[in-house]
C-alpha cells in the first residue's frame, strides 16, 4: 500500500501547487462573481430571489475574462455559451468552468512516438525560463522513470550552459555540452549517439534564444531540426516552446511567430505564481490549438507540473461554488 499512498501525494502535490499558483487569477477572475441572489436580469431575464452566484453583467464577466488574458476569440466563445444556456436562476459559474474545459481539451494533443531516442527541442526567447525549464523537465521526467540527457545546444552563449549544467546537476541526469561557438547541430549530433550508447531517452535540447526576426538562428533552428531528423525517426519529435506567463497576449503572438518556423507542437508555460494572467493558457488553446504540456510553478527544480486541462479548471474553480 506504501506505493499508492506515495503516487497519491504526488498526486495531490502537484495539483495543490497549480492551485497556489492560479491564485492570482482565481482572484482576478471571480471579481465577476458574487455570491447572493441571482442576477439573471443580466441576461435578459427578471430576477427570481433564487440563492445562486451571480454576474453583475455579461460585461462585467467579459472584462473579467479578458483581464485574465483568456483573450478576445475565447472570452467571446465563453460569453456566447452562457447567454446560450443560461436560465433564469442558473448557478453561472458552471457554464463558465465548462466552456473553458472545452477550449482546453480541444487542443491538439502531443504528437505520437517514433523512433528512439526521442528528441525534444526547447525553443523560446531568452528571458522566458527556457533554461530552468528544462533541468525542471529534467528532473520531472526522472521523477516519471525516464533517463533523460540535456544536450546544450545553445553554444553561443556561455552562461546559458554553465547555468544549464547546474540544473542538470541537481537533477542528477546526462548532459552533453560542447565548446563555445560549436556548431550547435553538432553538439545536438553528438547528443543522440551518446544517447543510445549510454540508453537514456529522451533527450532534451536546450537551443539559443531566438528572437522570430533574428534570420541566422532560425536557419540554425532549422539544420538542429535536419540533423535530427537524419538520425532518428521522427525527430525532433517534440518542439516546445517556452512562453512567460506574465506577458500575457505578448505570449500569444510569439508562439505565432515560432510556429511559422520552427514547428511548434506544445507549450511550457513558465511564472504562473507570478501572475494573473493564468488565463493565457486558454488563449493559447483557443487560438493556437497548441496543447500546454507542462506549467512552471515556482522557483524549484520540482516546480514543474504536467498540464491537465480538467486539473487546470478544478484549480481554478476549486471553492468557488
């Protein structure tokens, strides 16, 4: 029974600190919402004295959501679904969570598995927490029974691989670097051989911080990808992009532009304690119908959470019936 016990708070761990740190959203969110008589003259009805949450107004609930950074397309869909079906009366917050479990889910989900050892590209722009990301992805998929190995393909900027190695360190996991101003498709080469004499899977690639107007790093980006593909099917098999929450939108059209050339397939969404601005996740689901695979959480190198879009809404609803 030791086991189930342990897979439980583990469990419970990592939703408790999604929870925390969907606080600030939480917050910003159900400013919306009161608690009292129902307000269904908000929707075009007459009041019933029924005890139930309430909306002040579909404006009040719009702006709410677009604070939130859920962004226009998804707030739009949410606040069409509960003028749709709501009745007088109604109990709101239900409509509201649903809609946004529906946008979530609705994301494609990863891509399936090819060859081995898998190959995960780490995109992003410098500033992000593309680094950390990865020693928390790291340390979170050892966690999982994976033996991961970091390469550092980011070649050009020394501190990104001592900083890099540091975490991998902690981890305690592979880790491949190279000298400075190597080819980074090379280190990337070497990753993949190491990988398969040493049995460890997946590897995961730390590249340099790109701006999407910065041509030569994307060229760079794209023999990364060549390479890959050269030696094991179907690689790079994943391409993640690490986005900052707090900068919202700003997030959104990054990962338009990475899409467009670098072949973003999932999102690590990083700072989400900071911010209210949690509800980017839905903007993204929304409007890029990109799957969020894994949240940061905090500072620490557990403060990496696997992403569950049913999760997600339960914390985000949790104690607010």
């Amino acid at each position: 029974m030791g086991w189930h016990r342990s897979l439980y708070t583990f469990v419970v761990s990592f939703f408790d600190r999604l929870k925390s740190s969907l606080q600030k959203t939480k917050d910003q969110l159900f400013g919306a919402f009161d608690e009292g008589t129902a307000a269904p003259e908000a929707l075009g009805g007459t009041a019933t004295g029924t005890a139930t949450r309430r909306i002040e107004s579909l404006d009040a609930l719009e702006e709410a959501l677009i604070t939130c950074d859920v962004g226009v397309a998804a707030t739009d869909r949410i606040v069409e679904a509960v003028k749709r079906k709501a009745r007088r009366g109604d109990d709101l917050l239900p409509l509201v969570r649903a809609e946004i479990l529906a946008i979530l889910e609705g994301a494609a989900p990863p891509p399936a598995q090819g060859g081995t050892p898998r190959v995960v590209l780490i995109v992003g722009v410098n500033g992000t927490g593309k680094t950390t990301s990865i020693g928390k992805l790291a340390n979170l998929l050892k966690q999982q029974g994976a033996k991961p190995l970091v390469c550092a393909a980011d070649t050009f900027r020394a501190a990104a691989v001592e900083q890099l190695e540091v975490w991998t360190r902690r981890a305690e996991v592979g880790f491949v670097r190279a000298q400075p101003n190597s080819d980074p498709a090379a280190v990337v080469f070497d990753a993949i051989q190491a990988a398969r004499a040493r049995q460890l899977d997946p590897v995961l690639v730390d590249t340099a911080g790109r701006l999407h107007t910065r041509v030569n790093l994307m060229n760079e980006l794209e023999k990364i990808k060549r390479i890959a593909s050269r030696e094991v099917d179907g690689a790079p098999h994943e391409v993640l992009l690490v986005l900052d929450a707090t900068v919202g939108q700003n997030g959104v059209q990054q990962a338009r532009e990475f899409m467009k050339v670098s072949g973003v397939n999932g999102i690590i969404l990083t700072k989400l304690d900071g911010t209210a601005k949690g509800g980017v996740a839905v903007a993204i689901a929304q409007d890029l119908r990109l799957p969020i695979r894994y949240v940061g959480t905090g500072e620490q190198i557990d403060d990496l959470v696997p992403f569950s879009p049913r999760e997600y809404v339960d914390a985000l609803f949790e104690e607010a019936w």
